[in-house]
C-alpha cells in the first residue's frame, strides 16, 4: 500500500534553516574582510561608500549581522565579486580558481579606487578639494623625483592638475 500524498505540502521547497543563513553571514562577512583588506580599504572607507555605518560593517564582517539585500549587492558590485563567491568559503575554491580570482583581482583594483575616489569627490566642498589637488601634486612631484625617468602611462607627459 503507498503512502497518501499529502497535497498540502507536494511541491513546496525546503526553507533554509536558521542555521544555514548564519552560516552563510558568517561566510560572507568573512569573504568581505579579506576582500577589503586585499584591496586596502579601512572599514571606515568602505562604509562611507556603501552609506552604512562603521559599526555596521564590523557587524556584518563578523558574521553577527546579515546585510539586507541591496546592501549585499552593493557590497558585491564594490569588490567586484559574483554573489556565489561572496557566499563561497575561500578554502573551497581551487588553486586555478584562487589565481585567476587573484588576477582578476590586481586588474580591477585601479578602476574599483579610481571609482571610490571620484564617488567619494562629490562629497567634498571646494576646500577641502583645493586641499585634495594641493596633495595630490605634492605626492606625483615627490613620486617623479623618485622614480626618474618615469612616465605616467595613464595621463601622458601633458598632464597638468591645474587644468583640473
């Protein structure tokens, strides 16, 4: 004799349990301190970007607090990450997958601060921009005495910041 089907429950999909969506936080939280500090950021930096607090950040970093979806996504888009490897422990990822993620990593580094940097412009009022141009020639004059015969590939020799 088979059993009766119980039409109630036919076709519904399990729900993740409390435990594995933990799991998944912590995961992700711990993918998203080692992508921030691979890349440099303070968590002070990155909370300014994402809008979110300081505090927040530790939180989710920590596995204690799981950010809501568009939080998620902002932070995936921020690091350059596909949302399956945010959720992925770094230890299960192949060495060939470890390499071409690391690759990947040091060509869109540049553009990731190149963005943050021009994201975090449009915060700044005209003092404190005069301040940012005034540095900025200070550190590429310091940095061509440095480096002598250097070219900037980027902006060319024609690159002037008072033109800016």
């Amino acid at each position: 004799m088979k059993p009766k089907k119980d039409s109630i429950t036919d076709g519904i999909k399990a729900v993740p349990t409390k435990n594995y969506i933990a799991e998944k936080c912590q995961i992700f939280g711990e993918n998203m301190r080692t992508a921030r500090k691979e890349r440099g950021f303070t968590s002070e930096v990155l909370a300014k970007f994402l809008k979110i607090s300081t505090a927040y950040v530790g939180l989710i970093e920590r596995g204690e607090r799981c950010p809501s979806l568009e939080t998620f996504l902002r932070i995936c888009d921020f690091f350059g990450e596909s949302y399956e490897a945010m959720l992925t422990p770094k230890s299960t990822l192949s060495v060939a997958e470890s390499k071409a993620r690391s690759r990947e990593n040091d060509k869109d580094q540049i553009v990731r601060k190149q963005k943050m940097i021009m994201s975090m412009i449009n915060t700044f009022d005209i003092k404190e921009l005069d301040h940012i141009i005034s540095v900025v020639k200070s550190f590429k004059t310091f940095s061509h005495s440095e480096r002598e015969g250097h070219q900037d590939t980027e902006f060319g020799n024609d690159f002037n910041f008072t033109d800016v």
